[in-house]
C-alpha cells in the first residue's frame, strides 16, 4: 500500500497516481495523519461495493463496541439493557403525545 499526502493528491492528483502500480491501494494522509482510503475498481463493481459496505459496517461496529467499553455499557445485564429499552420507549411516546 502506498501513502501519498494529501497535499500531493490535491495538487498533482493524476501525476501522483502514476507512480502507483495498478491495482494498489494507496492512503492518503494529511497532518492530523491518515485521512482516506484510495481502492482501486476491479472486475464486479457491485461485489467491490457490497465488500466495502460490509467493512465500514463493521468498523462502525467495533467503534461502538469501544465505545460502550469506555462508558462502562459493556458490562450491562440483560435486565438493564431491557430496563434502558422500556425508558426510551416510554420517552418517545411521551415526546409524540405532547
């Protein structure tokens, strides 16, 4: 995988992507550090993009996943997690009546 900046992507876009050999993915990345993923298309386009769809819904999976560890959620019972449910529910309806 190549990384080009994306300084140099945004001034010599295409130039920049030459020196790529095709078919590499390359990331681009800017100061705060990487920034994007440049996939190449291959063959069956719908199945590339079912692919990508499943692997960002996975990253945001285990974002939430580490997000519920940080909160503590992670530790609930099922009790909890059916109590937390009823109060939203109840909230909702409330907030629809009014």
């Amino acid at each position: 995988m190549r990384q080009i900046s994306l300084r140099e992507f945004r001034t010599r876009g295409a130039k920049a992507l030459q020196a790529v050999p095709r078919g590499e993915t390359i990331l681009l990345a800017g100061q705060q550090g990487p920034a994007y993923f440049l996939v190449p298309v291959v063959d069956d386009i719908a199945e590339q993009d079912r692919d990508l769809r499943r692997a960002i819904a996975k990253a945001s999976l285990r974002e939430g996943w580490r997000e519920a560890e940080r909160l503590g959620l992670d530790k609930m019972t099922a009790g909890e997690i059916d109590a937390e449910i009823s109060r939203a529910r109840a909230e909702r309806k409330r907030r629809r009546t009014v």
